[in-house]
C-alpha cells in the first residue's frame, strides 16, 4: 500500500510538473507584428564618391575567366564581386559593404562559440573514462551508461525548461547579434533596486525564440550544463539506483543548475551586485568555477551524504578502506581529453573571437593549459611528499583541479597568476579528498567533490584575489564601466561579491540539492539491492565487507534496477 501511494504522488507530481510546463510554452507566443508604416517618398539616388570607388573596384576585380585559372596563391578569391549587393542593378554600395562587416563579425562569433561547443561536448568522452576507470570492472558499463544517459536527461530537461530559466532574460550580449529574444527575466524590487530571479522566455525554444543566435547560445549552454550533471555520477558511481539517477539529472538540468546559471550569467541578481550594491562588477564567473562545477560537487555531496558509502568502504571503527578503480590508463586518457576540451570551456566563454576585446581568447587558452599543468606538478609532489612516491589517480585529479579553479578567473588574470592558482589546487584537492573520506565519512569514487566542488569554490574566491584589471571586453562587465579587479589589485569590493556568491553556492544550492534527493529517496530510493551491489565479489572479499550477518550470495554484474 505503502509503495503504491508513493507511486500515486510521484505520477501525480510528474504530471503536473508537464502540465505547468506545456502551459507556460502555450502562453510563449511571437510578439503582434506592427503594421508596416507608409513607406516615406524615394528620395533620388545621388552617386558619392564612394559609390564610385565600389563600381570602380568591381570592375577591376578578377573575372570568371581569370579564377577558372586557378588560384594557387589565394591571391585572387574573395573581392567586393563576393559582397552580395541589395539591389544588383545598382552593384555594391557603402551600407551593402557595411551589412557583409557586420554579419561577418557575427559569423566569426558563431562558428567560434559552436566549436568550442562542440569541443565541451566531447568531454562527455573523458568524463565517462575517468569515473569507470575508477570504479571496479563489475561496475565499469554501470557507471559508462550514467555518463551517456545524462546527456539524454540533461538536454531534454533543458530544452523544456531549464534554458528559459537561465537564459530567458540574457539580452543584450553583442557578440551574438544581441540575443534580442530573451528579453523576459522576472524580477523583484527590494531596496529600491530590481534584482532578477529567473527568465521567462525560451520554453521549447519556441515562438519568437526560434533564433539562430538564441540556437547558438542554447547549444553552447547546455552542454556546460551536461558538465555539471556529469559530476554528479561520478561521485555516486558503484551504487546509484539508475532510474533515481535519471530524475535526479531531469530535475537538476530543469531547476537547480538553471537557477543559479540565471544569477551568475543570465541577469541575475548576482550579476547585478556591482549596478545594484556596488561590490565590484558584481559576481564573476568567466567560464563557471561556480556555475558549473560548484554547483556539480556540491550536488554531488548532498547525493552521497543520502546515498550512503560503498560495501566494504567503511570499517565499523570508521577508518577508511581504499577500493582500486580497475583501468588507470582509462583514467589519465580521460583527463587529457578533458583538458582538450577545456580549450572550448575557458576560451569559448567569450562567446567570440572578434571584437569585444575577445582577441584575449589566446591569453585564456595559455592560462588554461597552464593551470592544469601546476595543478598536476601540485599534486604529484604533494603525494610524493606525503606516501614516497606519486599517485597515479591523484595526478589526473590535480590536472582536473587545476583546470576547474581557472575556469572562473580565466579571462582575468595573468599567466603567472594561473600558475599559483593552479597548483594551490593540485594541493587543495589532495587535502580535500582525504578530509571528505576520513572526517566527512563520504565515499566519493572519483573525488568529483573535491575536484569540482572544493576547487570550483576556489576558482570563484581566485577571482577576487587575482583579476589584475588588464581585461576590457567591450568595456564593461555585467554592466559597470572597467575591467574586472581583484583584492591585490586594489579592489576589495570584488571579494565581498565573490565571497556572497560562494555563500550562496553552499547555503542554496546544497541546500535544494540535499532536500529534492531526500524527497526522491522517500519516492524512489537511491541505492541499489545489497544483492546486486556485491555481485561479482569472490569469497574472500565478502568475508572482509565488515557485514557478518549477512549471507551474500554472488550474482551478475550490475548493469541496471
């Protein structure tokens, strides 16, 4: 009775969940088109000096007959016959030529911010080596399954919901045509300020949203939010329940990763510290230290916390029991082709590559590389120091935690400042796994807590610690005039911003996080049968699990409920 009123209530909260949604995405329609006004008079076509010069050049450019040829040099394709002329009558004029500059810098951008898309989607690929490696060969297609099962959950959640959250009211960005459709953020006004709250328009991608730059911004948007998603797994992999996964990663790609990614990037009221408080240029965020990883980690440590350790993980004296990941080359090939794909992550982050200061995208791409470099030489030595020798698996994670603190300061600091920043995190996350493991009592396979949750929280304080001014994307950032300054640099106020969005990152996000995760466990359950999560352990591995009570019989590999 009990578990069919449970079923009862989640049937019914789905449903109403779906039709909140397919009303709100009804209610979403294009905007009534004005009626065209009376076309003013044709005024006479007066031919300028500079209309001269354009037919002039037209006609010395190469003909037909000339690029039949070939053009071994590149000396002769592309001319002013290549400008699409308004009216080909009249041939190529000054605002034909002004239009080809504009959409060129446009499409520069495009294809700039959906490669490097295309580049953080491939981490999918390093993300999924990473965790199976680490986990025991009985559980390797498990924990392969979760990473391409979240890309499914997390994309269809955010294509419904979770992009109209974040991004609903994130107009105004030039480098993609302005993005003119988001235009609908809900706010609140306290303290005689406006604060934004979460967006409201972008549902289904649908109506007047139906935009290639809003195409371009949803693509590039969602497969950072795959990346927080993917986290999450890693760090409950060898014992989480795969449909209560899946909700878990619906309901995280729907509401808790789009809510924050609304304050920090999509107008937000986070963003608005610097207009609306003063504190800097309110909270940064380059590329997501804390939208992205923060907000993985810590969601990852509210799912452990309710999931619970691994069989055998814990002894009854509480002292930890180490349990090796069966491939360590699967995991160091994991993290090179998660570092590749840092190079669409950190640099794609301008949204870029022209105009807008976005030239800058080469000193990102260095500061990346270089911070994943001291974040391995950070930990190796660390490791070194501490048990004689390095540890293999702890050196990726020092790659990966050098990677995730830069991610937010990238595009604000030096390349000597990448480098401290870098390899304080090799250290930092050598001294968080064993503090999560031995005092926490968390069992996190892969030290996704303390790579991407210890190290994103790292990456936001860095920001105001070392932004050294030098930036100037366009001008301004979220709003006020100058370039992004950090505390050594002279500007405090930038902490104070940073240190309320780490706030909020442990007071908000955890918070959620850990009540919907124990909803889902009262409605679902977490964790898998003890049965099915000791199959495949030999006799002498059972007597050691510190269950004696228990009788284990040994089954099949688990590859599903």
């Amino acid at each position: 009775m009990k578990k069919i009123l449970r079923n009862s209530c989640l049937a019914l909260c789905v449903f109403a969940l779906v039709l909140a949604i397919g009303l709100m995405a009804h209610a979403q329609t294009a905007p009534a088109t004005a009626a065209p006004a009376a076309a003013p008079a044709a005024a006479v076509p007066t031919a300028s000096p500079a209309d001269a010069e354009l037919k002039d050049a037209a006609g010395k450019a190469p003909a037909t007959a000339d690029l039949a040829k070939g053009d071994p040099g590149g000396t002769l394709t592309g001319t002013i016959n290549d400008v699409p002329a308004a009216d080909s009558k009249a041939g190529v004029t000054i605002p034909d030529v002004a239009n080809q500059v504009g959409q060129n810098k446009i499409a520069v951008n495009f294809v700039w911010t959906l490669v490097c898309g295309f580049l953080v989607m491939f981490m999918q690929a390093g993300f999924a080596m990473v965790e199976a490696g680490l986990c025991r060969v009985k559980n390797a297609n498990h924990t392969y399954m979760m990473n391409f099962f979240v890309y499914t959950c997390g994309l269809f959640a955010y294509w419904i919901l979770g992009f109209a959250i974040q991004m609903g009211g994130a107009a105004g960005n030039s480098n993609l045509g302005g993005l003119q459709p988001l235009a609908s953020e809900h706010t609140l006004s306290m303290f005689g300020k406006t604060w934004g709250l979460f967006g409201q328009s972008g549902y289904f991608l649908a109506g007047h949203t139906y935009d290639v730059g809003v195409m371009v911004i949803f693509l590039f948007e969602m497969v950072f939010m795959d990346t927080a998603l993917t986290i999450v797994t890693g760090a409950c992999a060898e014992r989480w329940k795969f449909a209560t996964f899946a909700v878990t990663s619906v309901i995280m790609g729907a509401i808790t990763y789009p809510l924050f990614g609304n304050w920090a990037w999509g107008a937000g009221w986070l963003s608005q510290l610097g207009t609306n408080a003063g504190l800097g240029k309110g909270y940064c965020d380059f590329a997501g230290s804390g939208v992205v990883h923060a907000v993985g980690g810590l969601t990852a440590l509210a799912v452990c916390f309710i999931v619970g350790p691994r069989i055998g993980k814990f002894n009854r004296d509480g002292s930890a029991n180490p349990i090796i990941g069966h491939d360590i080359s699967a995991v160091l090939i994991g993290c090179f082709i998660l570092a590749f794909g840092w190079f669409g992550f950190n640099p794609g982050s301008t949204l870029g590559a022209s105009a807008n200061g976005n030239l800058r995208i080469g000193t990102i791409a260095v500061a990346t590389m270089l911070a994943g470099c001291t974040g391995t030489l950070g930990a190796i030595i660390y490791m070194w120091a501490l048990k004689g020798k390095p540890d293999a698996s702890m050196s990726g994670n020092g790659l990966l935690a050098g990677l995730v603190a830069i991610t937010a300061p990238s595009g604000f600091v030096s390349a000597t400042n990448a480098c401290i920043i870098g390899l304080i995190a090799g250290v930092l996350v050598c001294i968080s796994c064993a503090f999560v493991e031995n005092v926490l009592k968390v069992d996190d396979p892969v030290g996704a807590i303390s790579v991407h949750g210890t190290n994103g929280l790292w990456g936001v304080l860095s920001v105001g610690l070392f932004a050294d001014g030098t930036s100037n994307y366009g001008g301004s950032w979220n709003g006020v005039t100058g370039s992004v300054t950090g505390l050594f640099y002279g500007d405090a106020s930038q902490l104070a911003a940073q240190l309320i969005g780490i706030s909020t990152l442990i007071g908000f996000v955890f918070t959620l996080s850990f009540v919907i995760n124990l909803a889902l466990e009262f409605f679902m359950g977490h964790r898998v049968s003890i049965e099915t999560e000791v199959g495949g352990l030999d006799i002498p591995e059972m007597g050691q699990l510190g269950y004696p009570e228990f009788v284990f019989r040994p089954e099949p590999a688990y590859s599903g409920d």
